[in-house]
C-alpha cells in the first residue's frame, strides 16, 4: 500500500486529501484545498496562495489517475468547488469524473450549503452521488456518520473510510477532531496500522478544557493501538498544536506524528504563521485584489528567505 498525503495544514494549506494505491486501484480521498479566508484580518499570504497552488496542481494530477474517489462530507476545504475562492479548488479545474467509482457521504445530515454542494459535485459527476455510508467494495469499507467534531457540534457528520492491502489497514478519519468516543471505538474495531484524522483546534475558544480532555484520552486510546497516527488538519492550526501532538508521541511512545513528517518532510505551519510571513515578506494592499483579477502573480513570493523559515520555523 502507498500513502500520500496531497495537502494539509502540516504542508502549508487547509484540507485533509490524499490518494492511497491498494489492490490496483488509485482512491483519492477529499480533493479539496483551502487558506483561511481572514486569519487576525489577514488574507493569506502570496507564499500561501503558492503552496496552495501546487497543492492543487498534486490534487489535479491524483484525480487524474483515479480509479476511485471519496467524500468524505462537503466542506470547502474537502471538495472542489463550483463557486471556489482565488486560494480554493474550482470543480472546473479538475479531470471529468465519469469514469471514477464514486464514494460519498449521503445528503442527510448536511446543512443548506452542503446540500447545494451535494448538488453541484452531482451535476459536474454527471449523476446522483451515491451514498457510501456503511457499504463496502474491495478493499474500501466506510463508516456509518460520525461527528464532525463532538457529538453536540453543529457542524453536521462526516464519514470516514478504511482502505486494506494485505495486512496493513489505513484509515482516513476526516475531520473528527478525536472528541467523539463512538467514532474512536470504530477506528479501533477496524484494526489499522495508520490513521490519519484531524485533531483538535485548539486554536478556538470553544474547545473547553473538558473536551480537550476527551480529545486527550481519545488520542491516546489511538496511539496505543496503531503503528502511525497522522494528525493534522485543525490541530495544527496553531504551533500549541504541534506541542501538543509532540507530547501525545513522548507520552505513548509511540509513532505520533504529523502529514510532512510522515512524507519526510519539514512541517510548513503557515496558517499559524501568517502573522510571521507578514511581517518578513510585506505584502501591497492591492495584491489580492489584483491576484483575484489575475493581475499579479506569486512567483515573486514562492521561495522564502532564510531569515522568514527561521522566523516560521516550528
């Protein structure tokens, strides 16, 4: 089985996709890519919009050659989309998806967005996205909806999917933050060698002491049980994040880690540098504005000075 990790906060964007090949198929999970619209008043930084623009170049090419592809729900950092932002992934830029075998969270739980989301990706796919929830095909098998986030969260359900290969079992849990025990206890139960899923933001205020808590003990519950736990997506949203992944992997002493790592990379946390990037790298007031109307480029801003990665260094 060959993992990879297309983009994340840990490579530098939103998002949580990825292409894995087993039993000779190509499954792209969650082709979407955002930047923090407005972060402390900020837009993202040109070095940003860059990272993201390669990020969907990889995402262009893996759908490219994609046997299948999953949803796992229809937040835009996780699909392409028909209305996508100058720093997202418009559905008029990928492959056509006719010849894919689609797996997609049904439209039950979503809220009026998601559903014209649903509705879009069906009419760009050419037909009614099927439901996967609970079903299973080779060597995919999907949960039934889980959380986004806690149980009382009002951000709807995702759906998370298992991919097998021999022995090695890898699961990609979306956005379920580890704060939900049900969903915790079907990772378990589907015995993986890696996982892959969102952390907690704990870059937000709502995230009280107790549900770090439970995200806590719900990480070490999965730590325990995995040769790789990938966390990332909100989680490292914030460099407090990463310390606190790097504590969960010294607690365990286990393989705790986050999606550049994993590739072998160094981590790029540029959404909990925007500040920093500012700051090294000054930005025209007009910039994105022109960038929008396709009047400014970031080549200029591509590469970072050695004084800016020591400034963002983790």
């Amino acid at each position: 089985m060959k993992i990879e990790v297309l983009g994340t906060e840990s490579l530098g964007v939103r998002g949580l996709s990825c292409v894995v090949e087993a039993d000779e198929r190509t499954i792209v999970i969650d082709p979407g890519v955002a930047l923090g619209y407005l972060r402390r008043g900020k837009l993202p930084h040109p070095h940003q919009v860059a990272v993201g623009a390669e990020v969907r170049e990889r995402i262009i090419a893996a759908l490219g050659r994609a046997t299948d592809l999953v949803i796992s729900h229809y937040h835009g950092d996780h699909i392409p989309l028909a209305d996508a932002n100058p720093y997202q992934l418009s559905l008029s830029a990928i492959p056509p998806l006719a010849d894919l075998r689609l797996w997609c969270k049904g439209p039950h739980d979503l809220s009026d967005l998601s559903v014209q989301r649903w509705i879009d990706l069906s009419r760009f796919a050419g037909r009614i996205l099927p439901d996967a929830e609970e079903r299973s095909d080779g060597p995919l098998s999907f949960s039934l909806p889980v959380p986004h986030g806690s149980a009382s969260s009002r951000l709807g359900t995702v759906m998370m999917t298992r991919v097998q290969e021999g022995e090695e079992v890898f699961v990609h849990a979306s956005d379920i933050q580890l704060l939900d025990e049900r969903a915790i206890s079907i990772i378990l139960g589907w015995r993986p060698t890696v996982v892959l899923a969102s952390g907690p933001p704990l870059y937000l205020p709502r995230l009280t002491p107790a549900l770090q808590e439970i995200a806590w003990k719900n990480g070490e519950a999965l730590a325990r049980k995995v040769d790789t736990l990938i966390l990332d997506h909100h989680l490292l949203r914030s460099v407090a994040g990463y310390r606190w992944m790097e504590r969960l992997a010294e607690t365990t002493d286990k393989r705790v880690t986050c999606a550049a790592k994993f590739a072998g990379r160094k981590p790029l946390l540029l959404e909990a540098r925007r500040d920093q990037l500012y700051a090294e790298m000054p930005v025209p007031r007009d910039w994105h504005e022109a960038y929008a109307n396709g009047e400014s480029s970031f080549e200029e801003y591509r590469d970072l000075s050695a004084e800016c990665r020591r400034s963002i260094n983790v």
